[in-house]
C-alpha cells in the first residue's frame, strides 16, 4: 500500500498568481509511505530553493517517486493536508479578489489538475484525499512516538478555521478532546507580538533565542491582558489588543534596527506568556486523562525552549516531539492517515532518524560535479574524511559538512551542516557574521555522542536520546564558559544527542573530534546562508560554501578547499536565472520630484521582494536563454576590462543573494 502525503501551495514554481492567506499553503514537501513506513521524504524548499515554499511540491513528489522506482499511477492514496471545504473556500476567496484568474472552485479538481499538468497522468477522483490540518499534525507525531497511548497537542498559527486541538491516542486510533479557535491561535499571538520587535512570519525562532537576554517581569502585566486563564483548561487570547498596547508601551522596532533592553523585555515577557498558556492547558488534560505521555505537532512545537520546560516539569513521563511539526510535517501525518485507513498502520516504534531525502549520488558522481569547479576548488579524496575534517576544526577551521541523504525538516542533524569547535566563544560570532549574515544574539547547537550526553549536560531523569534538536536543555555548570560557542546566555543549548546506529558517519567525525580535544561535541548549524534554504544537493553545497566565509568542505569521501579563482574562472562559469525569478524594467520615483527608469529582478510576485541592478547587467540577464556562458555574454555587452569586472562582482552579489546561479557550463561538462 502506497500513500502519498502532499504539502504546499497550488501555484507552479515560475507562477505567481496565488495570493491566499500567508498562514497557509506554504512549508510544501511530500512524503511517501509503504505500508506505515515513510520510504521518502522532503520540503519542496530544499529542491525549488525557496525559503518555506509555497508552491505546488512538484519536485518533492518527482523525488518521492523516483526513490520508489514507480509513477503516479502506482499511487493507491495521495492526501492533501487539509479539508476539503477549507480548500474550496481558500479557492473561492480568490477568485473573488483576483477574478481575472481562472481558478476551478474545486480543490480535488484544481489538484487533480496539476497532477496532470506536472505528470502527465490522469487520476481517478476517489483516489485523491483531503484531510484534517490538525489531526494531521496529530497524527505525524502520534504514529511516531512508539507510545501506546498519549495526550496529543497540536497548535499551530491555523488551517482548517482552526489553530489547534487536543486529543487522546490510543493504539492506532486518535480522539479529539477540545479543539482550539482560529482566534485563539497561539501561533498568531505569538506572530502578532513579533511584528513590534521588526521581526514577520517564519522569524518566530528568532524572538525564542532573544527571550533569554530579557527579563519578562517589566511586560508581565501589560501581557496578562492578551490573554486570560480559565477552568477546564480553556483560554482566550485578545490578538486585537497587541498591536494598540505595544504602539503606547514601546519603542518600536523596525527591521534592522538596534535591539534595546526594551525588545528583549517583551521578547521575554511573550515566551513566559506562551509557556504559561501551553502549561495551562496541559496540566488540566494530564489531570482529567492520566496520561503520562505526550506528543506534541504544529508549529508552536518548534519552541524548544517550551519544549525544555515541559521536559524539566516532569509533567509527563515522555515527551515526543514530531522533528518536522511545521506543516511540512503535515505531509507526513496525511500519508500516515490514509495508510492507517487501508489497514496499513505505521509500526509502534519510535522514530530515531529523518534522514528520508535525496542522497548525494555515488563517489563517482560527487567527484565529477566537484572536478567541474577545478578553478574555484581544490578537492582530495581520502579515506579518513572524519579524522582529517576534525584536524581542520579543533586547528580553528569551520566547515560544511555533507553526507548520505538529507534530513527532513528544518534542522540540520549531521549530513547538511555547518560544523565547528564548540568551545570558542568567538566561533559563534564569526558564524553568524561571516557565514549564516544574522543577528549577533542567536545561538547555536551542540551535537553530542550520545553516551557523552550527561557529562556535559543537565539532563532529566529517564532521558538519553535528543536525536532531532526539538529540546534545550541545561549545560552542566561546570561546563558553561568551557563551551562558550553553544552556551546561550542562560546557561542552556538545544541540544542533539548522536547515535553510532543511526548516523555512523556523523558519529565518526565527533569521536574524532573526541580523541584530538578530549570533547565529544561539535558546533552544529544548518548548511546555509541567510538567503536560502539547508542545502541539498552538491551543487547547493558548492554555491554556498564559495559565498560564504567557510574555511573547508566535506562532502561524501572528498575534502574541498577554495582556490582563489581568476576573472577568467569567473567568466568560464555559465549563468542562468532560478525559475521563481524575473527581470522588470520600470518607471520609478527615484526622488520626491523625479522619476527615472530603474532595472530589478524580482524573486516574487511583486517588487516588495525586488533588487535593483545596473542597466548593462539588466542587458546582459536579458541576452539569457536557459543558460549561457559568461564570458560570451560580456562579450556582447563590452570590451572594456573595467566594466566586466565590475559586471561579475555585481553578478556575483545576486549569486550570493541566490537571485541568480552560476555553475559550470552544461554544455562545456559534456
């Protein structure tokens, strides 16, 4: 039985016509199930390099099927994560704002429809589903928790006029116990607040690792009337009096603005608040149910610091985490449902490693795709890559590090990531500024052989195994200014434990790092820039390792270092533009009293996300069918060497920003 489990918009990567709500339809991926066990999985933002895509997950569906060896027809189930109704009136609303798109008021004809348009195949009706949003969340963590029995909470920003419920697992069957309103979305309160720090949606996190430079006493009763505490473990939070009350109370900040002690204040003020309501909840339905379990979805599950408290209440006996529980993770609890439904249901085990994506090909294959950058890279093979990748890192060096197939979900857990020495103080400032370009404050994860864990950390009791950074938890205090690099200021860490059975070749390069330093832990950060997704592929691995400031690569057997690449190395690279991108020549108001026309390529729907660029590179773009060398397009555009020069290092800051790509040539590789 093959279940197919779809997330994400309803647009094609290079379309840009579908304005629907920006709390849904975004985080796309698909995950295959056989028989209750995933086979593939992975975010459409890992293959489209679109930062919480919201377009249809075609490639994450072509990935899922190639994985399998089969096609679409072999398909017995494919379920989109969310109802139907909720789908149908998504549909409606935009047809009614934008009518002069063609849009069917029908969800499972509307999918039906790009099915076929990306595939190529004809799918019967009655194989197309629509599930709960949230009990598909549910289900994700639930079906993968190995437990027989839990409470569930799945809270979210909304989907499916909800932000949440509540509910009982019993072997493979879910009972809902209370459901929470769209207007009492934890999810928004916590979006809502952020937006007067100069932080949006997907920024949540960033809000999480400032709260702890805070104090929340100051804010404490301006934010207790947000929201209020009631019996039976019901609240209500007041989303229409955030925004008045923070305008009298605070100092507003714009995005890029300095944070003062103010910011940090209500950062703290809002994640007390958080934690109050979610314990709130879940004392009384631990109470009235005796569970002593829980599991927890939906992306309000992504506040590790809420997680690391409930872990140290002792609340619950276990705690599961669902590793994607944003609504990529949705994808999976769909397929796990309908799989469930024929009789399939995922085995009672709890999950220990994501590692469901694409795998980065053979020896021969990476070797090629590295060779193919001779000018840029210097690339050596060796049979001892963890031993030699731990040389690098305790001499100071920060690397990427990529192996095997990718991780599904937003952390990176040991084969797309950036590693270094956890103990300089100075490594988590030099990464954040000269690699990841982000603020100052944020923090950075440990990974820790797992039978090391308790010497370096504070664990609770009956804990061992923190196999996907869902948790922060306490840095012994004998351990905290020796591990300066991923000690956040109160003294904790979300902290991933590694395991030799489920990541061997992670596990290799910590020990090795173990017996050169005596320390069984490596700084580990996702694989990217601040203006892209983790990496995936080699080729995402290469273009971020060459702009940013990292001192080495690994990927699979071979050891990369940078050469300093020549104009002539530069122009011999061919240059294309990514699908979601566009050139737009317009009339602009470039003063009060004086317009010009201005050049921009824009990676959205409008210029809110539009980069100005020279004219002559603006011709050059233009000149660009599929792909075209370099070199020959400056030749077009002119022979001075100044201006070729300035062209490349203009086109090389879009590169960096991945509004362009530059690779070798196709058509030279052949």
């Amino acid at each position: 039985m093959l279940c197919l489990g779809v997330s994400g918009g309803l647009d094609k990567v290079h379309e840009n016509p579908l304005a629907l709500p920006n709390t849904f339809l975004h985080d796309g991926a698909a995950v295959l199930v056989r028989d209750g066990r995933v086979i593939a999985a992975v975010e459409e933002e890992r293959l489209n390099r679109i930062k919480h895509s919201n377009k249809f997950p075609s490639s994450s569906i072509q990935y899922c099927l190639a994985s399998a060896g089969i096609q679409l027809s072999d398909i017995d189930r494919i379920a989109f994560y969310a109802t139907e109704a909720y789908c149908n009136v998504m549909l409606e609303r935009l047809f009614l704002s934008q009518p002069n798109i063609s849009v069917p008021v029908d969800a499972k004809l509307f999918l039906r429809n790009l099915l076929m348009q990306e595939f190529g195949t004809e799918i019967d009706p009655s194989r197309v589903s629509f599930v709960s949003h949230h009990l598909a969340h549910a289900v994700s963590a639930f079906a993968m928790s190995g437990f027989e029995q839990s409470l569930i909470l799945a809270v979210d920003g909304g989907g499916d006029f909800l932000s949440g419920l509540l509910a009982l697992g019993s072997g493979t069957e879910i009972t809902q116990l209370a459901t929470f309103a769209e207007h009492n979305s934890l999810g928004l309160f916590y979006l809502e607040t952020i937006r007067y720090l100069g932080y949006g949606l997907f920024d949540e996190y960033k809000v999480m690792g400032l709260a702890p430079y805070g104090d929340p006493a100051p804010y404490r009763g301006l934010f207790e009337q947000f929201y209020q505490l009631s019996a039976n473990g019901e609240y209500r939070v007041y989303l229409d009096r955030i925004g008045p009350t923070l305008l009298r109370s605070i100092q507003v900040r714009r995005k890029g603005m300095p944070f003062t002690q103010q910011h940090r204040d209500v950062g703290a003020s809002l994640q007390e608040a958080l934690e109050r309501i979610v314990f709130h909840i879940l004392r009384h339905h631990r109470e009235v149910t005796g569970m002593k379990r829980l599991c927890i979805a939906g992306g309000v599950a992504h506040n590790c610091t809420m997680n690391g408290k409930l872990l140290y209440s002792g609340l619950f006996e276990d705690i599961f985490v669902q590793p994607a529980a944003h609504d990529a993770g949705c994808a999976l609890g769909a397929a796990l449902m309908m799989s469930n439904d024929f009789g399939r249901p995922a085995p009672r085990e709890r999950l220990q490693e994501v590692y469901w994506g694409p795998d980065l090909g053979s020896d021969l294959v990476v070797e090629q795709e590295l060779n193919a950058w001779a000018g840029h890279l210097h690339v050596e093979r060796s049979d001892d890559v963890a031993g030699r990748a731990a040389d690098w890192m305790a001499n100071g060096a920060v690397i990427g590090w990529v192996q095997g197939r990718s991780e599904f979900g937003p952390r990176a857990l040991g084969n797309r990531s950036i590693l270094a020495d956890p103990r300089p103080a100075a490594n988590k400032d030099r990464i954040n500024a000269m690699v990841k370009k982000r603020e100052g404050y944020r923090p950075f994860a440990p990974s820790v052989l797992e039978d090391d864990a308790r010497e370096f950390f504070d664990l609770p009791e009956g804990t061992r195994e923190f196999p996907f950074m869902n948790f922060v938890v306490r840095v012994r205090d004998s351990k905290r200014a020796f591990l300066g690099a991923i000690t956040h200021i109160d003294g904790t860490a979300r902290l991933q434990t590694v395991s030799r059975k489920t990541n061997p070749a992670y596990w290799e390069v910590i020990n090795a790092f173990k017996k050169r330093t005596g320390i069984p832990i490596l700084l580990n950060t996702s694989f990217n820039n601040n203006a892209e997704p983790i990496v995936d592929s080699v080729a995402d691995a290469i273009a971020t390792f060459l702009t940013t400031e990292l001192d080495g690569l690994v990927v699979g057997p071979f050891l990369v270092k940078k050469r300093p690449a020549t104009q002539e190395h530069w122009t011999a690279l061919a240059v294309s533009l990514p699908p979601y991108a566009s050139l737009y020549r317009v009339r602009a108001h470039t003063a009060r009293d004086r317009q010009e026309t201005v050049c921009e390529i824009r990676t959205g729907g409008s210029n809110c996300d539009s980069v100005r660029i020279s004219h002559e590179l603006f011709d050059l773009l233009m000149l660009i069918e599929g792909e075209a060398v370099l070199g020959h397009l400056l030749d077009t555009i002119t022979p001075e060497q100044t201006r070729r020069e300035a062209l490349v290092k203009e086109l090389r800051g879009l590169w960096e920003q991945r509004r362009v790509r530059l690779h070798p040539s196709r058509a030279l590789s052949r």
